[in-house]
C-alpha cells in the first residue's frame, strides 16, 4: 500500500492518514466479513427464539429484529461473495449496529467478570473501521 507523502511538521491522525492511501484495501476482506455474518446470523436468530421475555409482545419485536437482522446479514454476505458492492455497505451498517450492541452488553458485565461480550463488540468494531477503506468492487482478473 502506498501512502501520498504528508509534510513531516503537521501531525495527522489515523483516520486522516488511512484517508490519503492510493490504493483501497483488497475486497477479500468484504469476504471475510460475510463469513463473519454468514456464521454469526443464524446464532443470533437462535439466541432471540431461545431467549424468555418478561411479555410476549417484547418477545416477538425481539424475534422480529432479531429475524430482519438475520436475513439481511444472510443476503448481505451472499452480495459479498457475488461481488456486489451494495453488500459492503450493508456489512459496514450491520457491523456497526453489532458493536455498539455488543459493547453496550459487555459494559454492564466488566463488573461480573464476564469479558466475552466486550471481546466480541470489538471484533465487529475492527470490522466495521477496515471495511470503508477496502475496494468498491473485485479487482478485475487480468489473464495471461
């Protein structure tokens, strides 16, 4: 990857500087992230229906996102290993939405110990903070 040169005397942040790189991210790494979502959204449908509710009707808007979520990861991670560039905004949106849950979740449970949430907000962060700066779409296949 190259970078434009930046003047030495003024000081850039990270984002500034991933801002300026000539060439994008390669797009297997859209891929990874509709594996990523491939496998995680039927755990997430699962854990909805699983889950008890205190009334019905907060069980069912549960179930209800909970299955919207699902599908359109499942869609968005077919996009993804078809190409589409559409997909790669989904998974940034789905991403981003599954790190503030998960780190909102795991906040409330550093006080018991429990670190597996805050683990997991963190793996969707760093997805959705690499995904902007990968390629629209595939590189061409240049044959020889």
């Amino acid at each position: 990857v190259r970078f434009i040169p930046i003047a030495a005397t003024k000081r850039v942040g990270l984002i500034q500087a991933l801002a300026v790189m000539k060439e994008r991210l390669p797009f297997e790494l859209v891929h990874g992230a509709g594996t990523l979502w491939l496998l995680s959204a039927p755990l997430l449908w699962l854990g909805a229906v699983m889950s008890k509710m205190d009334t019905p009707e907060r069980y069912n808007i549960q179930l209800g996102v909970a299955s919207t979520v699902s599908v359109l990861a499942v869609c968005a991670a077919i996009g993804a290993f078809a190409g589409q560039s559409w997909a790669r905004l989904v998974l940034i949106l789905l991403s981003c939405g599954a790190a503030a849950f998960w780190l909102w979740a795991g906040y409330g449970l550093w006080t018991f110990g429990y670190v597996a949430p805050t683990v997991i907000g963190c793996v969707y962060l760093v997805v959705a903070c690499v995904l902007p700066f990968t390629e629209r779409r595939p590189a061409a296949e240049t044959e020889a």
